[in-house]
C-alpha cells in the first residue's frame, strides 16, 4: 500500500486557544458537560479520513452477529488495536494524533479535567460503522478500564458522514440523568467533533435505527481518555449500563 498522503498534525497553540477558548461554553452545557465542534480537521484530512476508513468487509471489524444484538446491533467496531492490521498508514497515524500531546493538552484546557491519558490499545474504541438499521442504545460507559488501571473521564466522538440526512436518524442523543427526556440531538455530520464528559450520569446513544440506504452506514472514530486517579465524587464499575427507553 503506497503511503502518498502526507500525514497530519496539530498546531498546538491553536488548538489550545481553541480548548481555552470553549471551556465555559463546555462546562456549564447540559445535561452534562460537552460541546460540538466542526469542520474540525483541515478540509482535506477530514476527506484523507474517510477515504483510508475501512470498508463493511474489512477483517479488522468484530462480528457484529456474534454480539450485542440487543443494545448494539449491526454495529461494527474493533474492541482492540490489536485488530488495526493493514489499516492505512495515514489512518494509523491519524488515530496516533489523537491521542498526542497537542490533543490532550486541549482536552484539558476544554473540560478543565488534567492529567488526561489516552488509551493507545483502543479498549471498545478506535473506528466504528453502524450498518443500515442498526442503532446503539441509550446508556452510560464502562469507566473503570481494570487493564490499565485508569479511570474513563471523557469521550471524542469525530464523524465521517458526508450528506447525511434527517431522516436517516442516527443522532447522538444527550438525556438528563433522570432519563425523562432527551435534551441534546447531535447528527453525525461529516468533520464533527463530539466532547463530554462520561461517567454514571452521562446517558446517550442513537437509539433510533439508523433508516439509510443499505450502502450508507455511520463512520465514526470514538476515543477514550483517562486518568491515573479516580474523581473522589464517581463511582466506577467496568460495566456498561444499558437503559430500556420506550419508543
């Protein structure tokens, strides 16, 4: 595979005005802290991005029928980066970049949370597709990473869905801890960036299925940043809480 597009890195003082620049408008969002950001990549990354992304038949996707066909069904990811073989170049490095010191250094300067670490295996992250009526419902995350003995503090969600349509559904769905109403509906537009804070309170998901045309699914690059000591007000498990709202 010839390597011909050259690879990207962040400007650091700019991404850490940017960082300084929203951390008011990100903690004091609701339900919980987050903030939408786009056209965040370079034009022409963001399209290098989906261009190297794999397609439905790659082997490093999980088999989604032997999983989660409840709460996650047709929805492709890696679980590990042990399964990022023979990904572009380019996508490795990308995936690298983000988790580098200019991104971490805005992440902190976003949220106000420091100390961050990355999760360079990818434990359930890394690169996601949801196939054509496939959804992810409504929970909060595993936050106690028991591998590296790290605590989960904030999920990157950036998305890679050129012409995406409303009424192909799909929407990121914020809901308020009480889990009476959905607050905050993201689409997963082509060069955006979803940030917030994950913890025992933070529920959301898509759990509307996905109504696109067989050939269209839901690209997305999801990543986990952590730290060595837990938030004295959290409470951590390794569980995935997974939440049955009504239609």
């Amino acid at each position: 595979m010839l390597f011909n597009k050259a690879p990207f890195a962040f400007n650091i003082k700019e991404l850490e005005a940017l960082g300084e620049k929203n951390h008011s408008t990100y903690v004091n969002a609701k339900p919980f802290p987050h903030i939408v950001l786009n056209d965040f990549l370079p034009k022409k990354h963001a399209n290098y991005v989906l261009q190297e992304f794999p397609d439905t038949n790659s082997p490093i996707w999980l088999d989604w029928k032997q999983r989660d066909l409840v709460h996650q069904p047709k929805k492709q990811g890696i679980g590990h980066a042990s399964r990022l073989i023979d990904v572009s170049p380019y996508l490795l490095n990308m995936l690298s970049t983000f988790n580098s010191y200019p991104f971490l250094n805005f992440l902190e300067k976003l949220t106000g949370i420091e100390k961050l670490l990355p999760d360079p295996y990818f434990h359930g992250g890394g690169l996601h597709q949801i196939l054509s009526g496939g959804k992810l419902a409504v929970h909060t995350d595993f936050n106690d990473l028991k591998a590296l003995n790290l605590y989960r503090r904030i999920n990157v969600l950036f998305y890679l869905n050129k012409n995406w349509k409303e009424e192909y559904n799909g929407e990121l769905e914020l809901w308020n801890d009480q889990l009476t109403q959905c607050e905050v509906a993201i689409s997963p537009l082509f060069n955006r960036l979803v940030v917030f804070n994950t913890d025992k309170k933070s529920f959301h998901g898509h759990p509307k299925p996905l109504n696109t045309p067989e050939h269209i699914t839901r690209k997305s690059i999801a990543l986990y940043y952590y730290t060595a000591l837990p938030n004295a007000e959290e409470h951590y498990d390794g569980i995935t809480d997974w939440q049955d709202i009504p239609d």
